[in-house]
C-alpha cells in the first residue's frame, strides 16, 4: 500500500525507471531548491513541509514528462486520481478493458454469445471471469456457469452437499462443468 510519501515517489520513481540525481537535476533546472540529500531524505521517511509542495509539483511534471502521468497532492498525500502510465491515458474503454483482462491474474476474457446472461449479462457484451472453476469458492457470488445443458450467468448459491441454485434455477451439482466469478462486465 502507499500510504507514505515515501513509498509514493519510491513507486513513482522505479515506474518511471529514473535515479534520485535525475529528479533533483529536473528540478533544479526550473530554478526551485531541492538538494540530493533532501529528496533522498524524503524517499527514507522523511517528512515533506507542506509548503515544499511547489516542488512537488515539478516533481510530478519530471514523472509526467517520463511516461507517468501524476499529480503533486496524490504524491503529497495520497488522495485524487493515481498515478496512470501516459501511453494508456488516450486509450478508448474498450481497448482499456481488453488490456485489463490480458493484465489480470488468473482471469480470462468472455464474450456472451446468448441471452444466457441476462439480466446481468447482455448478448454481445464482454466480461472476465476467474480462472477458478470451483463451485464452493464461489458461492454467492455472480459466476459464468458451464453445465451439460449449456451455460448461465448468475448468483450462485450453494443449496445442499448436492445442489446449487443459479438465479433461483436449481441444479445438480454433479452436472456442473465450470463455475467462474465474474469479474468485470463491460457494458455496451
């Protein structure tokens, strides 16, 4: 967690993949004071005066201009929008929501190809789902079920050592393939 200034430009700066000289030198050249020994200081636990803020603003633009669009008050204190890699800030949601499917462990992408998913699931829409196919890992949570009758999307709930129930349909557990939570929809 980055719950510190200290381990917020610690993060940003390995994202980045740029050294503590660089920051100070970037700083330096916009004629604000800011030694090696403070800025290193800050990234050991240092505290951070609230009015070195002018400096953590350029040190902000130094990530920005490295490919790692931030703001001064998120390094500052943690709160507003984190930081986001500025190759992926143009990117429309759809691209966005297949790269986060291909970056998320042990997750797959699925489209829906019936009105298997409705209410929550329309045809043609995309969703991730877990790689866990277990029925009792995912009880009462909304899953992608394979059964020999063919496929659901819907609340699962665990009824007794032999069945489930998949929004209120019941069904033998024994004729479940697959039960996968899903993790994302996407909307159209």
């Amino acid at each position: 967690m980055l719950d510190t200034i200290e381990k917020r430009l610690k993060c940003c700066r390995a994202a980045t993949g740029t050294s503590p000289q660089e920051i100070v030198n970037y700083v330096q050249q916009k004629e604000m004071d800011l030694s090696y020994t403070t800025y290193t200081r800050w990234e050991s636990g240092g505290t951070v005066p609230a009015r070195r803020i002018d400096v953590i603003n350029h040190i902000a633009d130094f990530f920005s201009n490295n490919g790692l669009k931030v703001e001064g008050g998120w390094i500052m204190t943690g709160e507003g929008f984190p930081p986001q890699f500025t190759e992926y800030t143009e990117l429309d949601e759809d691209t966005l929501f297949i790269l986060a499917s291909r970056q998320m462990p042990k997750a797959e992408l699925v489209q829906v190809g019936g009105t298997y998913g409705e209410p929550y699931v329309s045809f043609g829409e995309f969703c991730i789902v877990s790689t866990d196919i277990s029925i009792e890992s995912n009880n009462n949570k909304l899953c992608y079920v394979r059964e020999k009758n063919g496929l659901l999307i819907g609340l699962v709930k665990i009824v007794d050592e032999d069945h489930i129930t998949i929004n209120d349909i019941k069904c033998k557990k024994v004729d479940i393939i697959e039960c996968r939570r899903v993790k994302w929809i996407q909307k159209k």
